[in-house]
C-alpha cells in the first residue's frame, strides 16, 4: 500500500504537503529562537545550551537535538525527491511549453522550482557555516553560536547569501502553504481567501524574522 501510494501522484503530493509543514513549523520555532540574538550573547549562548539539553534527564544530552535533525532530514529528502518527480512527471506530461503562460500564475509560483533549489543550496551553506564551521569566517568558536552569527553577519557574502536564500524561503512559504491545504483537502472556495492571506503573513514573518539577524549585525544593534 505504501508503494502504491508513493508512486501516485496524489501521494507524492501528499508527502511533499506533510515534509513542507513540518518543515514550517521547525521554521517558526528557528525564527523564535533566532531573535533572542537581540537580548546579548549570554541569552542567546544559553539558549543554544538549552537545545541540547532538551528532555534530561529522561533523555541523554543532545539525543532529542538529534531526533529533531534526523526528522528534518527525512523531511527535507522526501519534499525534494517528490518535488523532482513530481517536476518530471509534469515534463514528460507536456513536453512542449505552452503557448502563452499562465495568467494567474504568481511570481512565486513560476519561481518554486528554483527557489527550491535555492534553499537546498542554502541549508548545505548554513550547517558548513555555523554548525560544522568548515566554511566559517574569523574562526568558528565551538560552544559560542552568538560570536559565529556575529562573524558570519559581518562579512558581505555571508549576508548576500543569508538575505537572498530568505527571500526564496518568503516565496517558497507563500505558494507552498496554500498548495499544501489545497492537497490536504483543507482548501475550498470559500477559506481560498483565508488560507492565502495566512499564508502571506508568514511568508512575511519568518523573512522579516530572519533577516532581523543580519541587519541587526550590519547596523551593530547586535556586536
């Protein structure tokens, strides 16, 4: 059964609505997180700390960090698998591109495939940076997340990178979210309104919630 749901298109749709809000709700509680950067190294440094102590003693240091990391994995592989194959599919439907594009068809929507490529590219950039520090500058401080921020923000490519992969996640968010409640059977004509106005608004939020940190840097708000 599994099987046959995979290889539908209905239930890569599905996976790729399940993956995406999970990945969401991660993003929401990342963003939270992000902006304690705001109340001084010491909130921020403990909060980073806290992670890793999350459920002790019940669970062992670091385990239940490691759960969420491994979920969001699985997660992030089964929306690009099914993002691809979904894509494939869609060209070997209608090899040849339509006459005239779609009227209707947002800046978003025409933009989610490489937005997409642009956030995997992104998140490959992020952990090398400020988790592993194989690509970080001014020396990566193991045990010191606010002075790695504060190193990654203060150089020009660190904040090109940053803020531009935000905008692809603002664009990925707005189309996404609507497409996911359309595939869950949440969307109808009458919510259509609703569910695209709650979808703008975190689009808006989460790339104003992450951008904050770069700006702040730049503007030394947070040094």
């Amino acid at each position: 059964m599994a099987r046959t749901v995979w290889h539908s298109t209905v239930g890569k749709k599905t996976v790729m609505a399940v993956s995406g809000l999970i990945m969401l709700l991660y993003l929401v509680a990342h963003m939270i997180g992000n902006l304690k950067i705001y109340f001084g190294a010491g909130e921020f440094n403990h909060y980073a700390h806290w992670l890793r102590t999350v459920g002790e003693p019940f669970m062992h240091y670091e385990w239940t960090l490691w759960i969420v990391r491994v979920v969001l994995v699985v997660a992030v592989v089964a929306h690009a698998v099914s993002a691809y194959q979904l894509s494939r599919r869609d060209i070997r439907a209608r090899p040849a591109k339509y006459v005239h594009a779609r009227p209707r068809a947002s800046y978003a929507t025409r933009t989610m495939r490489w937005g997409g490529i642009i956030l995997g590219l992104f998140i490959v950039w992020h952990i090398l940076d400020l988790t592993t520090g194989t690509v970080h500058s001014g020396g990566f401080q193991e045990g010191h997340p606010y002075q790695n921020v504060v190193d990654t923000f203060s150089t020009w490519y660190g904040d090109v990178i940053y803020i531009v992969a935000m905008l692809a996640l603002g664009l990925h968010i707005r189309h996404g979210f609507w497409s996911a409640a359309q595939t869950l059977g949440v969307g109808s004509r009458r919510r259509d309104r609703a569910l695209k106005t709650v979808a703008d608004v975190l689009a808006v939020l989460l790339t104003a919630g992450f951008i904050a940190v770069p700006v702040g840097v730049m503007t030394g708000v947070v040094s």
